[in-house]
C-alpha cells in the first residue's frame, strides 16, 4: 500500500502552537491534505496522552486510528473528494541540553514507540529527570545517547530520530550546538540510528553530499505547529500500513518500501542562507567566506545557515547522486501559491476560498501538487494554478532564501508576466518582491573545518603533585612547619592546596596516610578531598580518613568505646524535647514554638559544651534560666532512656570521653598524628576545643577565610581562626591571593561589599586573571513571582534560547539591551547545570519552583526534608526507624495511616502485634540493604517504586547508602548526618536552587543572588532588625563569590511575607558597590533606608540608571 506519511507533529500543549492543534483537526486536515499517517506529537505530556488514549484505538499493530464516532463527525465535513482513512502513530519530540566534550550541546529528538503502555512507561522514566509537564516538548538536561538508551530499555521496538538535522540552534549537525558526526553525538549506540530528519532548510540532495548519512534513511517531515502546516514536508512509503513495517522499511533503507520524500524547496526553510535578521542581512556561504562569519551591519557573529553548514561537513560536490537513491519531490504548499496568484497572504479569506475550490474539484493538497496533469488541474477553474503547478514542478520560480529565523519568500510569477499570461491589466497584484533572482543555489569551495577525531573518554586525573601551584600554594605544600595556617579565599584553591599538602607529605614519606585525619563540614566536601588524595596517591591499603566532625566522632565513639546509641533525626528530637516540657509544666512553656527555641537553645549549650548542670546564663538568656535548665535535664534523660542522641551530642560526647579518659585520648593522639582541618573559620567551640584535643601531639594544618564565617546559628565564630596564632604559637601563617573561579570584576564588587564590614579591617584582596567586560547585574522586579520569571528568561538568555520560537523572536525580555556574556576567548556556552539560584530562605525557592516547573526548565533543590519526605520514602523510613528502636510519634502515625491500624494497636515501641511482629523478625539479623527490600516489600511498595520513576529514583539513592553502611544503625546514623548539599546532584542537568548556607563551598558559572531586600538580606526575624548584621554581610559575600561568569542580583518591590503583601527596599548591600561594576534595570527610583544596621544609618542614593542594560 503506497501512502504519504507525516510523522513529526506537535499538539496544543507545545509552545507556540496553534489552539487547534487537536487529533480532531489534524484528522480533518490529514485528509485535505492527502496524508494517510500522522504522528501524534507530544506523548510525553499528560493531558495529551489521556486525550489520546481517550479519542483514538488501535485498528493496526502499533498504528491507531480516530474512534468510530468521533470520525464519523467529522468526515461529514470534508469534501468528498478528499475523504481517505486517517491512522496515527504515537510520537513525540524531545528536546535534549546538556554539556559533553567541554561544549554544551542542544539537539532535538522524535521518539516512536508502539504502543500506550509502553508510552506511560517511558513517560515516567523521563519524569524522574526532568519536568515533562510544562511543554509538548519537554526540555531534559539529558544526554541524547542516554535518551536513546532509555527509548532502547523502555521498548526494544521503540526508535528515536534525530529531528531537523540541520537546524542551527537545535539538532545534531547544528552549528551553533551540534556534533561533526552521528558516532560523536550517540557514542557506543551509533548504529541504532538508522533515519534522520532532513528539516526544512535542506533536501535531499543537500544531503548526499556528507558521506556520514549513506547508511541511514533521509525522512522529512512538516513539523507542523498548526493544522495547516500539515504534509509541507512529509515521506512516501509503500508497505503494510502498521508500526513494524514502517520501522522496518526505514531501518533497512528498502527502497520499494520507503520511497522517498516530499519537501518544500529548501531555499523557502528559515534557515537556509546564513544572515542576521535584524540587521536585514542575508548572505550565501561565499559571503560569508568573505566576511569572516561576521555582520557587516553590527559586528557580531552571523547566524550560519543549513547551506553553510553541510557545505562544512560534505566531502561530495554539489549535484552528486547516490546509486542507491531515495526519490523526492520539491513542493510549495498550495496556499503559498495561492497567495502569490492573487497577491495576498496565505492566510487570507481571498486564499482559502480558492484552496476549498481547487480540493472540491480535484482532491487532496499533495496529490494536485504531485499527481495530476495539466488538464485536470485547469478543472478546478482557478486562474494561473496550473502554470504555477507546472513551473513549482520545473522549478522553474524565483526564491529569496530564508535566513536566521526568516522563511524564504516565493516568487513563480512577476508582476508583467501574470498580465501577459492573463491578457488582462485591471487585476490589483501584489508588486514583485525587490531583488528577486533566479533561484541560484551557491557552493563556494568553502575551507573545510578539519574533524576532530573522536576522544575516548577517561576519567579525569589530578595533576602532578606541584604542577599547576602558584608560589603561595607551593610553599604551603612543601612547608614543614608543625602548625600552619592557610588564609584562603574564595576560589583561590582551598581543595586543591589542601589535598596536595597531604598527598605530597605522604609521597615524601613524612606521613602515612593512616596517621591522616581531615575534619570537614559537609559529607559532600569529605567525599571530594578523599577522591582527590586517593587521584594523587598509589593504591594501598593505608588511607587517609576524610570525615565530618559529626562523623568522625560517631566512628570514634563505636571503634574505640563500643557506642550503642541510636542517633535520632531532627522529628524524634523535638517529639523528645516537647515531652520534657509537657513534663516540667511550666505554664509559660508549651506549644510547637517553645519546643523549637528550647532545642534551639539546648544545641547551643551543646555547642558550647555545657550540660544542664552547667551556668547556662550566657546561653541561655532569653528564657528562664532555671525552668529551661529543668526541660533540658528532663530531655537528657528522656534521651537516656531511650537510647538515642541527638547530632550536636556527638562531638559533645566525644569531647567529654576524650577529657575525661586519658586512655581514650592517647590512643586517639597516637592514631592521628597529622590533623587537617578544613573551613576553620566556621567552628564552634566545641569543634575548637575537640581540635585542640586532637592536636596537642600532632602536627596541625588549617585553611579558610574569616570573611566567610556564616554559621553563628549554631555557634560558629570566625575568633577561633584569629585566635591561632595564639594557640600555635610560631605556627606559620600563608595567605592565598589569587581566585581561579571568578572574574575580576565579581571580585572587585564582592571584596567592596565586605570591606564595609566592621571586622574586614585588614581584610586581603584576591585577584584573577580573568578579566571581562561583564558587569554584575543589578535587577528590579515588581514581585516575588516576576522576580522569578525574570531569573527564568534570563537563563533562557544565556542558553540562547530553549526553541525555536524563543530564537527567533529575539525578545529582550531580561532588559532593554543585551547583556554581555564576558569577551574570555569567543562566546560562552552554557547549560543548566551552569546555573544556580540563591536566596536567604527556603520560603522564597517556592515562587521558582512555581514557575520553572511552568516553563520546562529542570531544576533540582538541595533540600534533604523534601527528599525524606516523599510518599513512599517517608513510610519506609518510618518502618526502618521503628525496627531500629529510633521511631517517634510522626513515624508510628505515619504507619497507622499506611496500614490502616487503630491507634490502640499502639505501645512505646510503636506499631506491635501481627504487622511488626512478623517484619521484626524478618529483618533482624540482615545487612542495611536487605532490609530495606524486605520492608519496601513488608509496605507493599515495591509496584509504586517501579511505576513512580521519580520515587524510584529517590529509592535507589537508598540502596546505593544502604550498600555503604551494611550494619542498619550506622545506614540510620549515615540518613541523619546527611546535609541539605549531600541531596545536591552536581552531575544533573539541573538548575540548581538552594539557600545561601548550602551554596558554600559550591560554585556555578551563573549565579543569581536573589532576594536581595531589607529583612531578608540581611535577615531580620522581625523584618526590621537584624540580630548579626556582620554575618549577614559575610554570607552575602560567600553567595556572590559562587559566580564564575555572570552575577545577578535580584529583589523585588514586593513580597507576600506571612500571608501579607509587603513593600520591600533594596539591600544596602548592594549599595556599598561602586555603581561602575553593576548595569542596573529598574522602573521605579525611590530613597532606600538601612534596615538593621545600627552602627551605619546611611541614607542611600536615587537609582541613577534609568537604562541600565545599555553597553
């Protein structure tokens, strides 16, 4: 059966598309049109596939058709002339950004699978890695040879096709985002590409001359983002009309069963000739040549057209022919000549009164464009159509290419030919386009780009223990000194020195790495310093221990003094601590609120080192210091009994064990001889008195930056770094000057905010070598929710757009000139793992969620909650919690709900009887990662894990720890030591979105500080008074020196604060920036007071800037 085929559709749901875009018009116009199959698009949106699971039933294998009575409607409507059946194909179009080989990559892929089932499967397998639900055509931070993986494991019936090949900004030749070659872009699964999508730009032809597509199937399709659109390109087949035919007839280039395509003329595609659209300028290759690939107009790099590019890859001459060749026909829709016949647009009532005329009389679009002689066209009574046919058939027409977004635009006929043809002159025509010529397709011997060849990828290795250390490093490195202190700032190689100090202290044989103890802050930074050493080091069996303080006093306390506890999560510990207060009775303490301040306070006194029996007047002066000393010895002992401890008892207990135990502590000494101690500036005293405890023998290394101190909520304080000197005394003292991370100007602006500081009097100013024209953004929005859409366009920006619509149009949404994205080596490219978005509190990541989930931008949180939060986590950490004797009340509840118990089936173990007693038993005795299925599978979870891909993917995360910590305990302990950053995938491509707190010690090449209004930066709890305005200026300056490239900060006029919607004004911070650093984008200048600095009342200046963005 010979048919016409269009296989590459959207629906309503995609950006920019047609509200009709519904099975329902595309049937009707599938038939006018003269197509037997059409893809369905947009698979992978849900309110799509319901309609189409709704609306259409299988009639074929893997081929579906409009249900009886909806077809039924509707072919009362169309012309009898035209009435054919109508099949569809499920399909989809993903689009693909992520980074490979140092470049960021953008490509858009069709995706065919042959059935519902399998469709929902893979739906929910792409769910889990980004946001499907805002567009038709899902933007995933997902590799293209991965993506054909997943379409492979999903289906093995399933094909993927790389969509418009050619396409500049969005494909896989592309040249502004593409590859060289179809190996370079699919790796190892090159060979399950066996069809590729032409596009509009280029035909056949075209590509025949770049030998890498001779063993693949050359496929068009329209594309069609509206019902008329539809069949502008499409394929002709002539086989069984069912999915495995068509996968077959392309996959083994049979050419009885495929015959070939239908394609506008190249020329008419928006991106054939190379040009700069709103500079009016539209060049053929040699032009191009010509100018160095620059404008003439405005200086900037022209946008390449489909011609350029497969002139830069073909190794064949213009006009070659393969022997084994597919057919093709070069159409031009029949409303395009329609409208250069009367002299009107295409979408003209004039144009679609002789369009229904001509497929009246003679039938479908294509088959008059293709099929019928000249005879039978004059039929249908319409002036001109059937020269034009005959001269579109000839080729025989004058073509203005299209360029850098601009369709070509169609010439048949001139103005003094149409009368002549017509014998008449009274007929109003449209004057001839100016400069229309001949339809000439230039091929200038271009100088052909050489190939890369392909790079087999190798992990990435540390280099030499000294190479690449500027002097100050260096001599930090090869240092002897006892006691060294290491001033680092931001990204002036803080990891860097410090791993190869170890490493290098242990290649000379003046360490043995099991003599090495590195204390840090995260688990994230403990896991990186011991990759590092370990890149440097020969594999032995001896290792350097990298740990937390947290962990490193957990391992201690079980190694060496056989510590049971159980160590209890954030939930457990304020269940414990509002009983205490229940207990004690106080009529002024009660409620959600005082258990939060009395833990609040009890991790202080903690941190502190003092127990309830201790004076706690310092500590804790804002309650009555005799009752909370009462609820903080009735906690102690509801924790005793109980067995459990909380976090900031670790180094508590360990700091005790170690003063108290002269054994203990010798035997720690003897084991740690060479301590190293990263972020000094950020311990507490606790931390500074367990470091001087574990010191008193050893030799001593520590590095950090007192500007960056940021954590004096819990008890942190940047003293104990200034203090060294004193504590080592002769210790020697290096300070890291140069940043390898942020460009001068980012440095420039950040050392000036923090250099108001009341502390920053001697503060050291870093530098970079990487100087640019880029200013820090400064910008104004009017709410918390347009602040965010701000933030989303101006990502947008910096990828140069997510599609097609957004290219080209051009828009300067972010601003009234474009922003300038830095002149180090050419432009930069940037993907979303690029990006991360900053604010002051947790509140504030909702409106972006919000609002990136609605524009398709994939985003990830460093939010550990919402992790252990999600239904069916959440109940099999309950259950897990409550086998290991660490459940509270919120766990016991959670299980009832879950097992539909009764609270009398209830006691102080939680759940009993039937359920647990059978899945206690169970478990008991089994490693981490046994248990975990056993009580996955106890929770009947097992079928929502494997359908819910996002929940699977959360589920594996557990297992990868469970197999780390084998003994259930310590994976418990592992899940409550784990931070906000450990939750943060660096592989993803994600934005990030986190708190200023979690950024440290990250960086992005993007950053957008936002919220940068009085109360929130810097913070006031009342939103009038700030309780640390000192630190506040420190965490700032950490959140500005996260930015590689490009600093944006953000604020907004107003902000729902509360429930209340509240007038804000801009952070005084920003204020202490010299204005020649920032462009600014405000509507609206207005006088701006500090807020919460009471040692500076400084009235701020008028925003002077009214056009910030100019250059």
């Amino acid at each position: 059966m010979k048919f016409i085929a269009d296989l590459h559709i959207h629906s309503k749901y995609s950006r920019a598309t047609a509200k009709n875009l519904d099975l329902e018009n595309l049937y009707y116009t599938a038939q006018i049109k003269g197509i037997s199959l059409v893809g369905t698009g947009d698979f992978t949106f849900p309110a799509w596939i319901e309609e189409i699971e709704s609306k259409l039933e299988e009639t074929e294998p893997g081929i579906f058709s409009l249900k009886k009575q909806i077809a039924r409607e509707i072919d009362q409507t169309v012309p009898e002339s035209c009435r054919n059946p109508v099949r569809f194909i499920l399909q989809t179009e993903i689009s693909n950004i992520y980074k490979k080989d140092d470049r960021v990559r953008k490509n858009h892929n069709l995706i065919y699978l042959p059935d519902i089932k399998t469709v929902k499967k893979f739906n929910a397998r792409l769910d889990a890695i980004g946001n499907i639900k805002s567009d038709g055509r899902p933007i995933l931070g997902l590799d293209a040879r991965n993506l054909l993986e997943i379409v492979m494991e999903t289906n093995e019936d399933g094909f993927l096709i790389p969509a418009h090949i050619w396409t500049p900004w969005f494909s896989m030749f592309g040249s502004k985002s593409g590859f060289d070659t179809i190996e370079e872009c699919f790796d190892d699964l090159k060979d399950q590409i066996f069809a590729v999508e032409t596009g509009l730009s280029s035909d056949l032809p075209m590509n025949w001359r770049v030998a890498e597509l001779d063993h693949v199937s050359l496929i068009s399709n329209s594309d069609a983002h509206s019902p008329g659109y539809l069949g502008r390109n499409a394929s002709v087949f002539n086989t069984d009309l069912d999915y495995y035919s068509i996968r077959k007839a392309l996959e083994t280039r049979d050419l009885t069963a495929f015959q070939g395509t239908l394609d506008m003329y190249p020329d008419q595609g928006k991106y054939h000739y190379d040009g700069h659209r709103k500079c009016n300028i539209s060049l053929n290759p040699a032009e191009t040549a010509e100018l160095s690939n620059i404008c003439p107009e405005c200086g900037k790099p022209l946008t390449l057209g489909v011609l350029h590019r497969v002139q830069e890859l073909a190794i064949r001459e213009e006009g070659f022919m393969p022997e084994n060749r597919q057919g093709y026909t070069s159409i031009i829709p029949l409303a395009d000549i329609l409208s250069e016949i009367f002299g009107v647009g295409p979408k003209t009532k004039k144009v679609n009164k002789y369009y229904q005329k001509a497929i009246e009389i003679l039938g479908p679009e294509l088959k008059i464009l293709t099929d019928l002689s000249h005879d039978k066209i004059e039929k249908a009574g319409v002036s001109l159509l059937t020269e034009a046919v005959m001269r579109m058939r000839k080729g025989d027409i004058y073509i203005d290419p299209g360029f850098d977004g601009e369709f070509g635009k169609v010439k048949i006929f001139d103005l003094d030919e149409k009368q002549e043809l017509l014998g008449e002159k009274d007929l109003l025509f449209a004057l001839p386009v100016p400069g229309a010529t001949k339809n000439k397709k230039i091929f200038s011997a271009l100088v052909k780009k050489p190939k890369p060849e392909l790079k087999q990828v190798r992990p990435a290795r540390e280099p030499g223990l000294l190479e690449g250390l500027n002097p100050d490093q260096k001599q930090a490195v090869e240092s002897t000194a006892r006691a060294i202190m290491i001033q680092a700032g931001p990204g002036t190689g803080k990891t860097r020195t410090l791993t190869a100090k170890i490493a290098f202290m242990v290649s000379e044989k003046t360490a043995d790495p099991h003599d090495i103890l590195a204390l840090t802050f995260t688990n994230k930074a403990a896991k990186e310093l011991s990759q590092r050493i370990d890149a440097f080091l020969p594999r032995t069996d001896s290792k350097v221990l990298a740990a937390t303080f947290h962990g490193f006093c957990l391992g201690i306390l079980k190694e060496y003094l056989g510590f049971k506890n159980n160590l209890m999560d954030d939930e457990l510990r304020l269940e414990l601590i509002s009983n205490a207060l229940e207990s004690v009775e106080k009529e002024n303490f009660s409620g959600k609120k005082w258990a939060k301040k009395m833990d609040r306070i009890i991790s202080l006194c903690k941190q502190q080192l003092l127990g309830p029996e201790d004076d706690l007047s310092d500590v804790a002066e804002e309650v009555d210091i005799s009752a909370f000393k009462e609820v903080y010895a009735v906690f102690q002992e509801l924790c005793r009994k109980s067995n459990l401890v909380g976090f900031e008892d670790l180094i508590f207990l360990c700091h005790h064990s170690l003063s108290t135990s002269l054994d203990f502590l010798s035997k720690i000494q003897a084991r740690f001889q060479h301590i190293f101690v990263d972020e000094y500036q950020d311990l507490n005293f606790a931390q500074y008195e367990l470091v001087k405890l574990l010191a008193q023998k050893s030799s001593i290394v520590v590095i950090g930056d007192p500007n960056q101190s940021i954590y004096g909520f819990r008890g942190s304080d940047n003293k104990y770094f200034k203090r060294f000197t004193k504590d080592y005394p002769g210790c020697e003292q290096i300070l890291l000057k140069q940043n390898y991370r942020s460009t001068q100007n980012i440095l420039d602006a950040s050392f000036q905010m923090i250099s108001k500081s009341m502390e920053a009097n001697g503060s050291q100013k870093i530098f970079s070598n990487m100087n640019t024209v880029q200013k820090l953004i400064v910008k104004e929005t009017s709410s918390e929710t347009s602040e965010a859409v701000a933030v989303g366009k101006m990502i947008e920006k910096c990828l140069g757009g997510f599609s097609f619509f957004s290219m080209d149009a051009r828009s300067n949404d972010i601003g009234s000139n474009d922003i300038v994205f830095g002149d180090m080596g050419g432009e930069k490219e940037y993907s979303f793992s690029d990006f991360a978005v900053l604010y002051r509190t947790r509140k504030q990541c909702d409106a972006f969620i919000k609002v990136f989930e609605k524009e398709g931008i994939p985003f990830q949180t460093a939010d550990k909650k919402k992790y252990s939060d999600m239904d069916g986590i959440r109940q099999v950490l309950s259950l897990f919690r409550l086998v290991t004797h660490r459940a509270g009340n919120k766990d016991v509840k959670v299980l009832l709900e879950h097992f539909k118990l009764k609270p009398n089936k209830v006691s102080a173990n939680g759940v009993f009887g039937p359920i647990y007693d059978p899945i206690y038993k169970r478990v008991h005795g089994r490693d981490s990662f046994e248990c975990l299925d056993i009580l996955t599978e106890s929770l009947d979870l097992k079928m929502k894990i494997e359908q819910d891909q996002i929940l699977g993917t959360a589920y594996e995360k557990l297992r990868s720890l469970a197999l780390l910590y084998p003994v259930p305990e310590d994976f418990m302990d592992a899940l409550v030591l784990n931070q906000d950053p450990d939750h943060l995938a660096r592989s993803a491509e994600k934005v990030s979105l986190m708190t200023m707190h979690s950024a440290k010690g990250l960086e992005f090449p993007v950053v957008f500080v936002t919220g940068c209004e009085q109360g929130l930066i810097p913070f006031a709890r009342d939103g009038k008074t700030c309780d640390n305005p000192e630190e506040e200026r420190r965490l700032f300056y950490v959140a500005m020196t996260r930015a590689r490239d490009v600093l944006c900060l953000t604020y907004a006029r107003k902000r729902s604060i509360y429930g209340t919607w509240k007038n804000q004004q801009r952070s005084f911070f920003i204020d202490d920036i010299e204005k020649r650093l920032a462009q600014y984008e405000t509507q609206y200048p207005k006088p701006i007071t500090r807020v919460g600095e009471k040692q500076r009342e400084t009235q701020l200046e008028l925003f002077t800037e009214m056009n910030p963005l100019k250059k």
